[in-house]
C-alpha cells in the first residue's frame, strides 16, 4: 500500500468531516484514527519525528485537531514529546527489551489478578466485562487502525485489572511499561486478537467467581502464551536477517 495513497486516504476522511459540520471534539478523533493506522502500519515509521504543522499540511487540518489528537497519542505512549522539536515515535521494541517486559509482567500481573479477585468491586467486574465487550466488536475489524485499537483495549484491561487490585505501586509500575502498544506495532496479526480474547475471558471468569489461585494462573498463563506469540516475530525477523546476509 503507497504512502501518498494512505496520506490521500486520510485527507479525504478529515476532510470530509469539516465539511459535514462535525465538531473540534468529533474532527480530533477522526484524525487520531487517522494517525493511529499510519502508526500500526508502520507509515509513520518508528524512531521518526513528526511536527504538528507538517501533519496539518498532509491531512489538510488545522493544527488544533492534530495537538488534540497527538496529546491523546502522548498519554498513551503512542508518541513522545521532544521539547521545541514536536513528538517522536517510540523506537520498535528490541528482543532484549520484550524478554526484560516479560518477566516483569510474570511477577506483577499474576498477582494483581489474585488481588483482584479478592478486592474488586461488582462495578470493576462489570467494567472488566464491558471491557470485552468493546474488543470483541474491535476483533473482527480489518485493518492496522483496528488492530490498533484493540490494542490499547488491550492495554486498558490489563490496567483495570490492576485498578482493582487497589494496588497503585503495580498500576504505575505496569503503566510505565507500555507493554502493549510495543508489542502490537510489532505485526498485524488477527490470530493474537482472537487468541488474546479467549484468554481474557478465563481472567475475568476468575475474577468474578472471586477464585484468588484461578485468576493469578489464567493471567500467568495468558502473558506466557502472548510472550509466546510475539517472540514467534523476533525468531521470523531474526531469521529473515540470516537469510538476507547469505545471498
């Protein structure tokens, strides 16, 4: 897919939605949609620096949409503000890093889930549900802006889960990691959606049934199982790099 078919793709969208009256609020997360598929696609390439000006300039906005939408990217981990020098998006992730997220998350997250099952509040469960319910819509979704956003739902249910383990000291520290966003830039991959969310299912089942040992061994499982998944992707890359260095 050309670059300047995507960038056209998305004026024409952004666009669109100025001449039909939509609001400042409505235009922000048209363009947000917009940057996100460039950024799950990898159009916007990791370890690049973007500007606002120049964004405004390719979908044919204003500015003010494209800093609504970026200060939202920014809060996500999605990009990074450089000072005097607009954002920046975050490098791909290396092997080396995904095996220290890794095991990092196999001492945290287990254990936030049996908290969970302990502390959480019949409204954190129902939350927990209606978090699934907004991945399952996004599941069958084509394309990188899709997959994106299951992505940060992702994101989000794992730090409902430590939300209701009432344990702020795991929250910050998962939070910092932004695990998430790193590993679904990685590939598009509908097969992990779909894994991802029969495996989240277990999660919540447990909670809900208030089964401290279940829900710690669901979450253990299910990070071993993504961890799994996504080292698959370095073995691919790593090997493709061999074969290129042979011919």
């Amino acid at each position: 897919m050309d670059d300047e078919g995507t960038i056209a793709r998305g004026r024409r969208a952004v666009t669109g939605a100025t001449s039909s009256g939509r609001s400042g609020g409505r235009l922000a997360d048209e363009v947000y949609d917009t940057l996100l598929g460039q950024l799950m696609s990898l159009r916007i390439e990791p370890g690049s620096r973007v500007t606002i000006d120049v964004l405004a300039r390719e979908l044919g906005v204003s500015q003010t949409p494209i800093r609504d939408a970026l200060n939202r990217m920014e809060a996500e981990g999605l990009v990074v503000r450089v000072p005097h020098a607009g954002y920046r998006i975050p490098p791909q992730i290396t092997r080396r890093r995904f095996e220290d997220m890794l095991e990092v998350r196999l001492l945290l997250e287990p254990a936030a889930a049996r908290r969970s099952a302990e502390r959480a509040s019949s409204e954190q469960v129902a939350g927990l549900r209606g978090m699934l319910e907004e991945m399952a819509e996004l599941e069958g979704g084509s394309g990188p802006t899709a997959y994106g956003a299951f992505g940060l739902r992702d994101a989000a249910f794992h730090d409902l889960v430590a939300l209701s383990a009432e344990n702020q000291v795991i929250r910050e520290a998962l939070a910092r990691l932004h695990s998430h966003v790193h590993l679904f830039r990685l590939h598009h991959d509908t097969q992990v959606t779909h894994l991802a969310m029969a495996e989240h299912e277990e999660i919540v089942a447990a909670i809900a049934a208030r089964d401290p040992d279940a829900a710690a061994y669901a979450m253990r499982r299910h990070i071993l199982r993504s961890g799994e998944r996504f080292r698959r992707l370095f073995d691919e890359a790593r090997d493709a790099d061999a074969v290129t260095v042979k011919a």
